[in-house]
C-alpha cells in the first residue's frame, strides 16, 4: 500500500503554512484554522466566538484546509 499523497507538492506542509503557529523550540505547531470545539451546547451554524482551543500540528503534516503552495 502506498503512504504518496497525490497532489502533495501542491498543498504547503504546517511549517510553512501561514496559518501555523510554530512553539519557541520548534518541537510542535499549532493551527490558527483548526479548533476543538468544546461539547457543551453550541448554536448552529458554529461561529467561531466561543472558547475553543487551537489543535495541534505536526510541522510535516500537510494543510488539513488544503492551503496551496504559492509559486
């Protein structure tokens, strides 16, 4: 079975994601587009303005949002 990503050199990796917040020793990111929701009640459609918390990333991870390389 093969792990290649069709289309992976298109799509930008965490590190280089402009929506990826790296930590000080460079050991993990997290993801200024992708939060955990909390599981207490939310209105419908989410907006965004609860409390949530940013997921983490990996730095090799490719953009979950599918953000494309500029070239």
């Amino acid at each position: 079975m093969s792990s290649e990503c069709s289309g992976c050199e298109l799509i930008v990796r965490c590190r280089d994601c402009r929506f990826c917040d790296i930590v000080p020793d460079g050991s993990t990111a997290f993801c200024r587009q992708l939060y955990d929701k909390p599981d207490w009640g939310l209105p419908e459609p989410y907006t965004g303005s609860e409390p949530a918390e940013m997921l983490e990333v990996g730095l090799d991870d490719f953009c979950a949002w599918g953000e494309k390389r500029q070239q």
